[in-house]
C-alpha cells in the first residue's frame, strides 16, 4: 500500500464513521474543530491528517483512532508506507491494543 492508497482508505473510513455517527462534514468540522473543507479534503484523500487531528476527529466519532486507519496485511505491506505513516500506525494500533487489554474494550 502506498501513501495515496492509505490515505484514500484514511478518508474512506472517516466518511464511513460520520455517516453511521449521522453527521454533516460541517457538524464534524466543529465537534473535532477543523474546518469543512479540512474534513472533505480528508475524506477525499486528498489530505492526510496528522496524528493529533485523526484522534480529535475519532474522538468527534465516538470511535478508537486506529479504527480510522487502514488495516496493513501481512509484514511486507507496512515497508510499502513512507516511514513516518508506518511508524504512526504502529503507535496508533499499539496504543489501542494496550487500551483492550486495560479495560477489556475498545
């Protein structure tokens, strides 16, 4: 998976999340305070949030931040990832991990 793809299924996952939260991209933008034009351009892929705007919008979501991120399958797929985006999903899916196993959810 390259970075375009990740971001694209970044964007995929927050557009799915905030229809099944039934939100407007306007009533996201200023529960996760970002602009609507932040959150179409995420849901598009055409831009990649940082990490600290992906946990503001899950948290909007009432979701897990790693629920946004794309699943990477198999070892080989995470060195296809610029190095930043894979060492923040590794972060990402460890802090959710580490929040299972704290509290027996996610």
């Amino acid at each position: 998976m390259d970075e375009r793809a990740f971001n694209a299924g970044v964007g995929r996952r927050v557009r799915a999340a905030r229809l099944q939260a039934e939100l407007t991209q306007e009533l996201l933008a200023r529960k996760a305070g970002l602009t609507r034009g932040s959150i179409t351009n995420i849901e598009s892929g055409v831009q990649a949030p940082p990490l600290y705007r992906l946990v503001r919008i899950a948290a909007a979501l009432h979701v897990e931040p790693a629920e946004l991120l794309p699943q990477l399958e198999g070892a080989g797929h995470a060195s296809d990832l610029p190095d930043y985006l894979a060492d923040a999903v590794a972060s990402v899916a460890s802090a959710a991990e580490g929040m299972r196993g704290r509290d027996g959810q996610v």
